[in-house]
C-alpha cells in the first residue's frame, strides 16, 4: 500500500484521534497535579516533557502507519496545553 492510498486516510484518522485522546488526557492528568504546587511549575515541565519526547516521535514521521499516531499526539499535546492553561490559572 503506497501513500498516495485513500484508504490509507480512513485507517490513519483512528489512529489520529486514539493517540490525540489518549496524549492529550495523559498530559493534562499530569499537569494538573503538578498545578497543585505551582502553575508555572506545570507548564513548564510539560513543556520539558514534550521537549524530551519530540525528537523520537518525529523520527517515526517516515513510518507510514506511526505517522498518523505522531499527527494524533500534536494534537493532543497542544489540546493539553490549551486545557492545562484554561485550569491551572
């Protein structure tokens, strides 16, 4: 099955949306404790966490199933930005 595969899409967008959630959920639930110290003290070490994990996840961008896992966790990443910041503050 080559890229260019429609079908390809239909099976990547669960794919997407499980590791969104799944991302998205893990780092929040993580934030949100550590907001119970500090806000600062949460954003910042879910940046680092992020930081930490970006360089291995982009290098399963070439993987052509993994990459749509990796498309789900940008999201889910930022979604938990987007809510850690609306709830630790």
């Amino acid at each position: 099955m080559n890229d260019h595969d429609p079908s390809v899409r239909w099976t990547g967008i669960p794919i997407a949306v499980i590791s969104a959630a799944l991302v998205s959920v893990a780092l929040t639930a993580f934030g949100l404790e550590l907001a119970r110290i500090s806000g600062l003290l949460a954003l910042g070490l879910n940046t680092v966490v992020v930081a930490g994990a970006a360089p291995t996840v982009m290098r399963w961008l070439v993987i052509p199933v993994w990459r749509w896992a990796v498309y789900g966790a940008g999201v889910g990443a930022v979604l938990s930005f987007v809510a850690l910041a609306a709830l630790a503050f």
